[in-house]
DNA sequence: GTGAACATGTAACGGGTTACATGATTGC
DNA sequence: GCAATCATGTAACCCGTTACATGTTCAC
C-alpha cells in the first residue's frame, strides 16, 4: 500500500489538507503506517492530475492560507479497488529488538537506556492513545475502533513485557562474556549445578 | 539499521553462507527484521571488500559448495560501533490494520478473509515460535531470550485480541452504512435509544 | 524427470526518507 | 526579535524489493 492510497482513505472521511492529512495519520494510524510530507504533498499532487481528489484554496484568519482536497467519485472507486486489491500484509521492522538481541554487544549503561527510552516511549503513547480514544470512541466507526484496540492491546503488552523484564535482562547481561554466555565461575554458572 | 550491519550481527555468532544468514534472520528475527537475498547477498560482498568479513569456500557433500564468512577483528569494531550509534527505532507498517480501519469499504466477505488469514497466520508463527524456544531455549544468550520472548508475547496479545473481537467487527461491519457509521433504523440505531 | 531445497548472484525499479527551501502568523 | 506552529513544496539519495538468471543435489 502507498501514500496515495492512504490519502484516498483519510479523504474518504472527510476533506483535509496535505498538512492535516499528516496530522491524522499520526493520531489515528500511528500503530501501523507513517507518511511525512515528503510522501504526502507529491501523492496529492499526483492523485490530482489523475482526477482522484479535487483540491481548493481555503483562506484562514490567524493563518497562512492552505489547500484543502476532496476525493472525488473516481477517487472512491480508485479506492475501494485499491483496498479489495491489497494483501494483508503486517510488517515489525525494529532495531530497538536487534539492539536487545545482541545485547551482550552493548554497554551495559547503554542498554538500560535504550529499555528505558523504549518503556517511557510506550508508556506515553499508551497515554496519549486513552486519551485520544476516550474522546472520539463514540464517533468511530467499528473498524477504526477495532485498529485503534488492536494497538492499544499490543502496545499495553509490550509495555508490560518490558516493565516485567528490564531488570532480569540486565542483571543476567552483567554476568555474562562477550559470546553473551554466563562467564565461568560466575552467578550464573554456579546456579546451573 | 542496515543490512550490512545485520549480517555482522549474524555473523558474530558463527560462521554462515549468505544463504544461512537469511535462515537465521527467518527464524530468529522474523518478529522483528526481514532480509531477503537481494541485500544479503551485495551487502556480504561489501563487507568483504572492506575487510570486515572474510569468506572461504567450502565444499560438501550431497549439496552444492557453499561460501561460509566470518567476522574480523575489524568486522567485530564496526558492529560494536554501529551498535552504540543505533536508535532504538520500532516501526510498524500493517496494511492488514489499514484495511482494518476501512473496514466498512471492504465487501464483508472480503473482510472475514482477511481477519481469518491473519488469524491463522499468528497462530502458526506462535506455535512455530514455541517450538523453535523449546529446542534451543537452553544455548540462548539472556538478550535472545529477550528478543524472542518480547515477540512471542505481543504475537500472543495480538492473537488474542484479534480472535476475541473477529465476530464482534463483522457484526457491527454488517449494519453500518458505506459511511461507517450505523444505519438509520438498523439494530445499532436502536440499541443507542 | 520433476519438484523441492540448496546455493549465489545481478540489475532495474520503486518508493519513502532526508534535507533543503520558503513563507505566514502568533505568542512570548 | 525568536521560537513554535502552520503550511507547501522539491530533489537527491538510499536502500530494499522484485524479477531475472543459473546451477547442484536429492528424493519421489
């Protein structure tokens, strides 16, 4: 799935410039896709050309100008073909777990901080999530609910997977060698008798 | 994190063919990190050309030869180096989750396929999981067990979440309008009286 | 002999990321 | 004045994906 279709969608629910396009993606898709501007304003641009959306200028008071799109009926079917189309596909790309997995390769200090940046990340993005659930639950649609609850799920169990596990992760990191097996003699060794 | 940087990693557990290298990424990091041939492969070659990996040729029987690389002392630097300077990055990109969120533009039947596929999928990567855990759980270092629990659980919790809410979305999909929300007059408009 | 697993590579393509460039408006 | 937010865009670059190309060995 790219950009394009991905604006189609969120203008499906409504017209937005390429500016809150971005601003909805990151409320309500955080948990599964990211687009930046430098992927959202050309996939305007193009979609327009096709005839897909229609776009406007919209002046504001207390703001620069901005240009807002509407998906137009070509857009729609556009749309519904790209969805039926798209496989369900569900990809992790994370560095925080390779970083993890090697993490008898990392200072000690280090790794403490990368569990710690990851726990205070998750814990806030639960947060804010609550937060932005609480105050639109009644206006979503099922399936929205349902994404936004399957991240929040996710998330929650992570979160509570690092919170249980940073400290045994550490302490059992201290005693290890550089091939990340207990050091002979040590703590680890001598339990395993 | 690149792929040069991965097949290091990989690399520092053992010597490994390319095509070894990209069995141990499916099997140990497929919750978190995915390399196929066409980066394997090129980013072996560049490492050797820097001297960061030195491969040799090794005839067997019954198979065709294969080319096994190891780490250099240089090849060790530069993956602590790329470690240290590594975010811990963590990103999701699910078009299963987009299609999720359209729900309500999918055909039901459509839908339901989708669920039932991921479904299935989870359910055969979790058990795969577990059985590549019980098998070498012992030899694991403590960051392994880590990754490797980390990713069971959340596989687990998302599971869960998508088996106890599958008959609650296509019911609630089933009565809603071509807008997402729910009918005029249709059971849920009722059940909000 | 045919399909599956083993084994290695190349080249084009596509798409997103990053950096750059610019400018309005508000509030401190 | 200056930082922050709002607002729109372009262009180069990177890098991974996909498709293509080839060959061995085994088991059925």
């Amino acid at each position: 799935m790219d950009v394009k279709t991905l604006c189609l969608g969120v203008l499906s629910m409504g017209e937005r410039s390429g500016y809150e396009i971005k601003k909805t993606v990151e409320e309500s898709f955080h948990h599964f896709f990211r687009a930046g501007y430098g992927s959202i304003y050309p996939a305007l641009a193009e979609l327009e050309r096709a005839g897909h959306v229609a776009g406007r200028e919209v002046a504001q008071e207390g703001r620069p100008a901005k240009r807002v799109y509407g998906i137009t009926g070509a857009g729609r079917d556009l749309l519904h073909r790209a969805l039926a189309g798209e496989e369900p596909r569900h990809v992790v790309r994370s560095e925080f777990l390779v970083l993890t997995y090697f993490a008898h390769l990392l200072p000690a200090e280090r790794l403490a901080t990368v569990l710690d940046t990851m726990i205070v990340r998750f814990r806030d993005g639960l947060a804010a999530d609550l937060e932005h659930y609480a105050r639109t639950n009644d206006q979503l649609t099922p399936g929205q609910r349902f994404a936004l609850g399957y991240g929040r799920t996710v998330v929650a169990a992570a979160l509570d997977y690092l919170e249980r596990h940073r400290e045994t992760l550490l302490d059992e990191v201290a005693v290890t060698d550089e091939t990340g097996r207990p050091q002979a003699g040590g703590p680890l060794a001598a339990a395993g008798d």
